[in-house]
C-alpha cells in the first residue's frame, strides 16, 4: 500500500491544518531523528517533550492513518480521527506534559489462531494508538542498541526474510538440530514490574514511566465490561512490539552468553545445536532461566527438539539436504488453501473475473511473502489445484449439458467431443479435472483474466532482489 499523506500539520496547541501544508516526510523525519536521538538516562529526563514535539506527532499521526484500522472503545474511527484532535488535543497535550493523562480501555477482540485457540487482542483508541506510536518513535532509539543482532521482529530494518536466512545458514554450516520454543501466552503473561524494571533502567522521565505503567494495566472491555490488568501487553498497540524486544533481550544475551546460534522474531526463538542431546539441556536450562528470571513458561506442547525439516519458522521450512533449501511449511499451504476456499464461497453466483478480482490481492501478498522458497513443487500444485477449482466454478454455472456443450466448443473444443463431455454424467469436481476442460481452460486463459500465477510471480520477485 503506498504511504498516505499527512492529512494534519502539528503545532504548538495542536491546530490541525490541511495537506497543502504539509512539509513532506524527508522534513519530518529530520526533526523526528534530532529530537528521538540515542540519550543517555541522565539525558532522557525531559523526554515527554520529545514526545509531544511537532514533528514526532505529525510522523505518528501519519502513520495510524495509514495503518487505518478499528475504532476502540470510543467508537471514533479514522474518518472523524481529525475533527476528534481538533478539539479535545490541547486538553491531552496539558495532561501528557503533567504526568497526569489516563489511557482509555482497550477493546477485547478474540480472533482464532491457526493452530487452534484464540488470540485475545486490546485495540485502543486511536487516540492512544497516536500517543503510544509517538512514544515508540522516541524510545526505539534508546533501546535499539542495546537489542541483539539476532532479534528480527519489530525492528528498523529487520524483516522476518532475514530471520530465515539466518536459520538456513546456521543448518547449512552443520547445526542440524532446532531447539524451536513456544513462549505460553507470552503478551498475556509479561510481568509488568519486570518489565519496567527495564525500561527504568534506560528512561529517567516519570511521566513517560507512570504513562507506559499506565497502558500496560488499563483495562480490557468486552459487552461492554471493563476488566482490569495486573500483567501482559495485550497485541494491538504500536507500543506492545518494543516492550516485548525489551523484556526478551535479557534472553538474547543469556543465548550469546552461552555461544548459541539462534534467530528470535518477537516471542518465536529457535536455537540451533549440533545434536539432540546438547537441545534437550537447552531446552530444559533455559525454560527454567526464562521461569525463574522473566517470570515467562515454555508452552511444553508446543516445543520441541527436532530436525529443522520437521520444524517450522516464520511460515518457513527446510529441506533436509547438506545443502538446505528453504520451502514452505505445511501449514502455510493449508492456510492459504483455506482462505481461497473462504474466497470462492459463492463464487457460482459472480463472473469468473470478479471471482479473480477477489482472489489477487491475496495470491499477491502471499507470494510477496513465500518468495524466498527455493521448492517450486508446492507453488505448481497449488496453481493447478486452484485453477482446477475455477474449472469447477464454471463447470457448476453451466448447469445444463446443454450449455456446457455449447462452452466447450466456444472454447475450441470439436463438437463431437464437447457433446461427449457435456453429456458424460460424471460430477462437477471429476469433470474440472479431466481433459477437456483442462484442454478448453488451460493456463494462458486464466493468465488473460489476469489470475495471479504463484509460480510465476514469486520467480519474477526473485529475480529483482
């Protein structure tokens, strides 16, 4: 999606002018970068002012526009975001720079997790998202020297790309056993006094302290109840990603203390030994090092010491070779397999290319993101098993032996075999496989309609990084 512009101008009692106002981003990001410089405790003192300096609020302004999302508990949404500010930000600005603002409940949303189970995330107000995407512009800076450079999640830079690289290359140089952990309910369950601890330790301004201590504990409604919080960081802040690197570098540095090769992105950490015996002890020292100093659980179900082919990673996997290869995992597949299904739900109703229509934005995004597969099988199987199920479509839409016969021949097929395929009795799926309406549809038709061939797009993406 291409940045939106600023649809606000920051200043001084938080007058919100138009566009053409605008400076443009090199200029905003000047001043963000002058006033969020790396500090000093002693020097982060003053460090609400930083907050609330204009420029660093037009950046986070910007960017929770663009990021759009739901409205929190006070129903206000993007739409109304300008007239909102306008009125009430001078009030929130006095009460930032006092020490004395109160975030607003966060709104409960369970969606469900791939693996079974629910997510619980806390969607705040857009306001509050505005005032914890200002805060992270200040405080990345000061803790993002001091994160390890096998952290990848959440981070100037950094993508999860390079996190399965670095897997790969740590399998290829001989480490052919994965340690691969699953922290239990990690953003449910962080110890909020430990993790200020932390973040004391790097901060020296109260009232940035008593607001992040106050986000982490506001409450969470649901139907309209408002629950309270004595631990976890609930996703669906912008500030909840830093806090998690912050809490989880004291496990980076133990990992390095002990000279283990690992690759973490946010709370998904695998580490990669030489033998199953040497991850068995890992395994075991460091869940009790997690329980005992960040006050964190190993989900045991869901760990493991294992082959990395038998493991995955960020949607990732390995083949098993000397030379590993990265593929995509098996679950990433049956995912992507269940959303075309959910996408094609009515699909007999609509014409074939509103069906495409609906369907390339998200064959598109998921090649983006499988486009450092080095196993092209899984790619073809799934192009044709799609094309097959578009096949199916028109197949059901045709109705009548009829129609189908006439279909068929418009498409190039003799009539003396058309007939013999529109009248031969067999069911819509059987018929989307066999070959006349393989040889009536094949690639090149779909590729007209401009369906998005997986195969093809994550090769042509290859080739330009």
């Amino acid at each position: 999606m291409k940045p939106e512009k600023a649809e606000a101008r920051w200043q001084d009692g938080a007058q919100v002018e138009g566009p053409g106002q605008y400076p443009g981003r090199a200029a905003v990001r000047a001043e963000v970068e002058a006033a969020t410089e790396p500090r000093t405790k002693a020097e982060s003192s003053g460090l609400m002012e930083a907050v609330c300096e204009r420029g660093n609020l037009m950046l986070a302004y910007q960017r929770v526009v663009r990021n759009k999302g739901a409205a929190g508990v006070d129903g206000i949404g993007v739409a109304g975001f300008k007239d909102h500010l306008k009125q009430h930000w001078p009030t929130i600005k006095a009460k930032l720079l006092a020490g004395t603002y109160i975030p607003q409940a966060v709104r409960r949303v369970d969606i469900p997790k791939p693996q079974g189970g629910v997510r619980t995330l806390g969607i705040p107000t857009l306001t509050d998202r505005l005032i914890q995407q200002a805060l992270h512009q200040v405080l990345s800076p000061i803790f993002e020297a001091d994160f390890s450079a096998s952290s990848y999640g959440f981070r100037p830079d950094r993508s999860a790309h390079q996190a399965v690289k670095a897997a790969r290359q740590y399998v290829a140089e001989g480490r052919r056993v994965v340690v691969d952990m699953d922290l239990e309910k990690f953003f449910d369950r962080v110890n909020h006094d430990i993790l200020m601890g932390k973040v004391a330790g790097k901060v020296g301004d109260g009232r940035v302290l008593r607001l992040i201590r106050r986000y982490l504990e506001a409450g969470m409604m649901a139907d309209g109840v408002v629950s309270p919080r004595t631990e976890g960081t609930p996703q669906g802040g912008p500030l909840s990603p830093l806090l998690s690197n912050i809490l989880l570098t004291e496990l980076d540095r133990e990992l390095e203390r002990r000279g283990h090769a690992f690759c973490r992105y946010a709370d998904d950490c695998n580490i990669y030994v030489g033998s199953q015996a040497a991850g068995e002890r890992v395994l075991a020292s460091i869940t009790r090092f997690l329980a005992e100093r960040l006050k964190l659980r190993v989900n045991e179900a869901k760990s493991a010491v294992a082959p990395p082919w038998k493991r995955k990673f960020l949607g990732y996997s390995l083949t098993g070779h000397k030379a590993p290869k990265l593929r995509i995992a098996p679950d990433s597949l049956k995912r992507l397999e269940d959303k075309i299904r959910e996408v094609l739900k009515g699909a007999r109703g609509r014409s074939l290319s509103h069906t495409i229509a609906d369907l390339n934005p998200v064959l598109r995004g998921w090649a983006a993101y499988f486009r450092l597969t080095e196993t092209k099988r899984a790619l073809e199987e799934v192009d044709g098993w799609l094309r097959r199920k578009l096949r199916c479509i028109l197949w059901r839409q045709w109705k009548r032996p009829y129609t189908r016969a006439r279909n068929l021949m418009r498409a190039g097929l003799a009539e003396e075999r058309a007939f013999r395929s529109a009248f031969n009795q067999r069911g819509p799926w059987w018929n989307s496989g066999a070959s006349h309406m393989n040889a009536a549809f094949r690639k090149s038709f779909f590729d007209r309609l401009g369906l998005v061939s997986l195969l093809d797009t994550t090769r042509r993406l290859q080739c330009l990084t």
